[in-house]
C-alpha cells in the first residue's frame, strides 16, 4: 500500500509537470465548453432553482397579482386591438401586431418593477430554467398567468357586443387559432415555435449580466420586439401563428 501511494503520488506530479497532450487538450476542450455552457445559460444553477425564496405571504400575493394583471392586460388590448367595429375590412396586419406590441408596453411597464412580467408560461419556464425564477415561485406565474387571461378575454366579451366575437359563418371567436388551409399542420406548428424562440431570446438577453447597462426603455424593446414577430406571424401564415385572427 505504501509504495502504491509512492507511485500515485509520483504519478500526479508527473502528470501535473509534464501532462500529456491529450489529457491537457482534454482538459483544456472540457474548460472551454464548461465556460461556454455558462455563457449561454445551458448549465444553470440548481441552487437558484431550488433555493427558497423567503417571501412573505403579502409578498405573494403581489406576486401573482402582478402576473395577473399583467396577463389581463395583454389580453384585453391586444384582442380589442382585432374586433372589426366597422362594415368591410377589419384591422390590418399592421394594426393587430402593433395592438399585441403596444399592450405588451403597457403591461411590462406597469407589473415589470414588480414581477418581471412574464405574462406567457414559456417566459416563466425559460425564467426557471435560466436560474431566474425559482421553482417555488412557478405555480404563482402560471396561476395569475391563466386567471389573468380568462379575465382579459371575459373582460372583452362584457364590453364588445356579441357579433363581434363570434363569427357566424364557422363559430369561431375572436383571437382564437384557426389553421390555414394553404398551409399544412408542421409547418404552423414550426413557425409558432420560431417565433417563441426568438422571443424567449430576447427575453434571456434581457436577463444577462452582460446586458445591464442597456435596460433602458426595456418596455418599449419588447413591445416593438413583440409587434415585429406578431407582424412576421400574420403575414406567413394568416393571423395563425400569433393567435390572431380578425372578425
């Protein structure tokens, strides 16, 4: 046992001296990846994830209002933003995509101080897994997230007469999907993950260290972040891919 001890012993200096070149670009590609992994979120903190969050009940409670309102918020804008109020054409691309942009201003501006706005679960999951939300919080996200949308649309269906939610020819609501019949089912289904790809990206940029000192106006880059992919989802595949779709 001894002298095996020597020879370890021997061995690590040897190797800590005079490493050999494939452990060290073994080592040396390890590192490199490790660094990279960390700089695009793919390791994230386990701790962050699990860690308890020390708020108080009150605390939660504005938590989830916050995501509440912020959903409903959302909702009720940018589905008022598509209703046709007037004989002929509805609201164009343009119109609906800067209504879902603008109701995301309004939103982050008002609950983004306190909740950090998700209003969407694919935010709060990317949120959970880039170490930013913590697991205990997640249920308080996604509960304001789906009573707030409920009361987005009830809202608007108190407010905004019958006929124009519901169309006659085929009882479809107002903001409600609706396949393209140009289009097959995959290749909808792909557009709607680009473009909460890409949002997820910009959100995840927001949340980098290395990006603190350029938050400014954070509102208004999502808003017009969000019209933009709205605008490029419309336009593709026919008021489908955002959820969009006029009276």
């Amino acid at each position: 046992m001894y002298m095996w001890k020597v020879y370890h012993n021997a061995f690590e200096f040897s190797t800590e001296r005079f490493p050999f070149p494939a452990v060290e670009n073994q080592q040396r590609g390890y590192k490199q990846f490790v660094r990279f992994a960390k700089s695009v979120g793919i390791l994230f903190s386990y701790q962050k994830l699990l860690k308890y969050d020390h708020l108080s009940m009150m605390d939660r409670l504005v938590l989830f209002l916050a995501e509440y309102l912020g959903t409903a918020i959302l909702v009720f804008l940018g589905c008022a933003g598509c209703v046709k109020y007037r004989e002929g054409s509805g609201p164009g691309s343009l119109e609906v995509a800067f209504a879902f942009g603008f109701a995301i201003i309004i939103a982050v501006q008002t609950v983004g101080h306190i909740s950090g706005a998700h209003i969407n679960p694919v935010i709060t999951l990317a949120a959970l897994i880039m170490g930013v939300t913590p697991l205990i919080q997640v249920p308080l996200y996604l509960g304001g997230q789906f009573l707030g949308s409920l009361t987005g649309y009830g809202l608007l269906k108190t407010l905004v007469p019958q006929e124009y939610i519901k169309r006659s020819q085929d009882n479809v609501s107002l903001c409600s999907p609706e396949p393209n019949p140009k289009l097959q089912d995959a290749q909808i289904v792909f557009m709607e993950f680009l473009l909460t790809f890409f949002l997820v990206l910009i959100v995840c940029s927001a949340w980098d260290n290395r990006n603190s000192t350029k938050l400014d106006s954070l509102a208004i880059k999502l808003g017009l972040a969000v019209a933009g992919l709205a605008l490029v989802g419309v336009s593709i595949c026919h008021h489908i891919c955002c959820n969009l779709k006029i009276v």
